[in-house]
C-alpha cells in the first residue's frame, strides 16, 4: 500500500526541482537583458575553461552538457562580452580553440564568490550530511529527467 506520506514528500520534491527549472529559465532571461548576468549554463562554461584551461569548441559541449549548437551560442555570448576568445589551432583549422580572457576569469571569480556566500548564508542550518542529501537527491533528479 503507497505511503501517503512519502508520496506527499516526493510531490514536494517534484513541485521544488520545477521551481529550480523556473529559476533557471528567469536566470537565463536576465542573462540575455542585463548586462553581465550569467546564466547556470554560462556560469559553468566560465568555470570549466577556468578549472581546464582552454578547451575546444566539442569538450566544451561535452564538459557543459550542451549540445554543439548551442555551445556555438554560449560561446558567441561569452566572446561577445568579452569574457572568452575564439581561435583556430594551427594544426586544425576545422576545430575552434575556446580561451577564457583575464575579464572572464574576473567574472568567473566574482559569481563564485557571489554564489559561495549565498549557498553559505542560505544554508547555514544544514549539517554537511544533509548537503550531501541534497546533492545526491539533485543528482538522482538528473538522471531521472534525463531518461523522460
């Protein structure tokens, strides 16, 4: 027999990660109408090429979850704001080399710090374990949707 009460939590759980997908798509609607917002897909490109050094065009794609068109599109944004450069590698001129620039390292640095004080302070009543709750949960949820 269902529990009603587990299936009240899992209700709640769906009901919050379809407001963190509502969060995401208002981000990514300041990202295109203010200057110097980033969108999550944006910010993460910033931090890969920050963690990776350069990268092409493809691992980009890959280490952003993206697909490569719309890789093609972060990548003309970030280079657009300044905080990326495009270059083609000597070697292949099929292939596209994407370089962080000192403006985006800047920008990259200024959003993790934004972000570590705001997770920081918002959560500040969580015990370590139960981040590691969240994060495994979030990832669970990943997969899930992934496979819809």
């Amino acid at each position: 027999m269902p529990d009603p009460t587990r299936e009240a939590a899992l209700d709640r759980l769906a009901r919050a990660a379809y407001s963190l997908s509502a969060a995401d798509s208002r981000l990514r609607g300041r990202a295109t109408r203010t200057p110097g917002a980033l969108s999550l897909t944006h910010a993460r490109a910033l931090r890969v090429l920050a963690d990776t050094g350069p990268l092409p065009i493809g691992r980009l794609a890959a280490a952003t979850e993206t697909t490569g068109a719309a890789t093609t599109q972060l990548v003309n944004g970030l280079a657009a704001a300044g905080y990326v450069t495009r270059e083609r590698p000597a070697d292949d001129k099929r292939s596209v080399l994407v370089t962080l620039t000192d403006t985006g390292r800047r920008r990259h640095h200024e959003r993790q710090t934004a972000l570590a004080q705001a997770l920081d302070a918002a959560l500040a009543r969580h015990e370590t374990t139960a981040l590691d709750t969240a994060t495994d949960v979030l990832r669970q949820l990943v997969a899930i949707y992934d496979q819809l």
